[in-house]
C-alpha cells in the first residue's frame, strides 16, 4: 500500500529519530502506540538493538499481557518481561491525580536499571502528539528520565498510527484504547490487589458477552460501566441489564450502572478539580 506523501515522510523521519537512539529500549504494553512504534523500531534497528520491554504487575490485565506476548512473538520482536512495584508505593496506592506520574516513575526507574545492566543507549516510549493534549502526567516523570518520544518527535498522531499499522498488516491496527487497571479506580479510593481482581474479572465478564470497547469503573459500592455508543443498543436490553446485574453483584457490587454516555477514555479525570488538571504541553 502507497502512503500519502505527507505520512510517508512523518514514517521516514520516526526511523531517523530510532537510528539516533542507538542501542533502545522500548517501552511496551501491546497498545497500538507501543505495539507499532516495537515493530517499527525492530524493523529499524534489528533483533541485536533493540528490545522490547513490557512491565508486569497487578495493575495490567492478564489478558493484555498475553495479547502483547503473542503480538510481539508473531512479529519476531525481542521482548523482556520485568516485574515493577508501583503497588508497594504508598504514593501510588493512595491514588490521587498524580498516580500515573509515580507508576511512570516506577517503570523508568526499573528500565534504566536494566538498561544499565544490559548495556543499552536509550529508552523510548509510545506517545503520540495527540497526547499533548490530554492529563497524562506520566509523560512527566518520561521527562526526569530522559526517556525519548520518536512517535511525537515524528509528528505522529493516533489516527496516523493506525493508518501506518494497517498500511503493515500489523493486527493491532483497530485495537480499541486500552490503559492500566488502575486508571478504572475511582481518585482518592486505595488501589488494591483486590479492587484491581474485580476490575479485571468484571471486564473479561464483558468481553466474554462479546462486547469489544468499555471499561469497568470502580467507585466502590457502585460500578458504572461504559460501553462504546456504537455497542451501546445491545447494552440497553432488559435480558443484557439482568446479566450485568448477575456478574457484578456477584463481585461484591451492591448496584450496578450503565453509563449512557457511553465509553471515553480518561472519563475519571473529569472528576478531577480544574486545579489538578494542568496539561502538560
């Protein structure tokens, strides 16, 4: 498939800002961003330098870890699973709108301790311009790292990296948005091992009833669901609200929501104070 002229060139120059890197660690999750920008810097720099690097820990679903595993393996691209410790930081679990910056902090810190040890140049990680847009205060502790964005440095934006993962073949090209298990959490309600459980258990319950972008949001007593607008109508039934009813008063709900205005990404920060919400730009 021929580029448009204009996205071809932001392609050649995401494999100029990978050949700078040197010898780099990508920082993976399987997303689309992480996924495409793993491929694209394997097919630049080779098995020997480059590998990919996903985190494990409570707050990732087991079956997002499997999607990436099996991603990466059919691409042939070199993958390290290390084990991080967000969850011990009392910091992170007591989940207020600086979570993401001290689960960021945690992974980069564990990279650049394997960097070290394995003799790599860099760490690069899977941003995209449109993310400037949006409360990530992760892409600050990216910053205190020195962790590289070849994705934004290239101009790239979210839809140009779907066009340049279908343009490949790759599968993950229409991957619905995916984010940690934390982010489900209420702000200011602890994250737990077992609030993150019934999070997970509840959105492979969904998925089970074939249901491809929600999310679970936990806001303790009450768990408000939301579904994307274009699934929505099967969500709205009475025989799909009985369901739902039965899988999450079996996780220890006490009522169940469904939220109309359906799945958006990042819905919990709205519930933030004006004042917490400062954008990085």
């Amino acid at each position: 498939m021929q580029l448009p002229s204009d996205l071809a060139s932001k392609r050649a120059l995401l494999d100029d800002r990978l050949r700078a890197l040197g010898k780099s660690l990508i920082a993976y999750s399987g997303g689309v961003d992480s996924a495409f920008l793993a491929w694209a810097a394997h097919q630049a720099l080779g098995n020997n330098n480059m590998l990919a690097v996903i985190a494990d820990s409570p707050s990732l679903a087991r079956a997002q870890l499997a999607d990436a595993t099996a991603f990466a393996g059919e691409q042939g691209i070199p993958l390290e699973i290390i084990v991080t410790g967000e969850l011990e930081r009392p910091e992170y679990a007591r989940n207020d709108a600086s979570r993401c910056f001290h689960c960021k902090d945690e992974l980069f810190t564990a990279m650049e301790e394997f960097r070290t040890r394995r003799g790599f140049d860099s760490i690069a990680f899977g941003v995209n311009v449109d993310d400037q847009g949006d409360f990530r205060p992760g892409q600050k502790a990216a910053d205190q790292h020195r962790v590289a964005a070849p994705l934004r440095e290239a101009g790239l934006t979210k839809q140009d990296i779907r066009e340049l993962s279908h343009a490949a073949g790759l599968r993950i090209w229409d991957k619905p948005a995916s984010a940690c298990l934390s982010s489900r959490i209420e702000y200011g309600r602890e994250v737990t091992r077992e609030a993150l459980g019934v999070v997970e258990q509840g959105e492979d319950a969904i998925r089970a009833l074939g249901f491809r972008q929600f999310r679970v949001r936990h806001h303790g007593d009450i768990v408000r669901i939301e579904i994307a607008r274009a699934e929505l109508t099967r969500a709205l039934t009475p025989e799909m609200a009985t369901e739902f009813t039965r899988i999450f008063k079996a996780l220890g709900f006490k009522f169940v929501t469904l939220d109309l205005e359906g799945f958006r990404s990042g819905s919990m920060n709205s519930l933030l104070p004006a004042s917490q919400l400062v954008r990085k730009h």
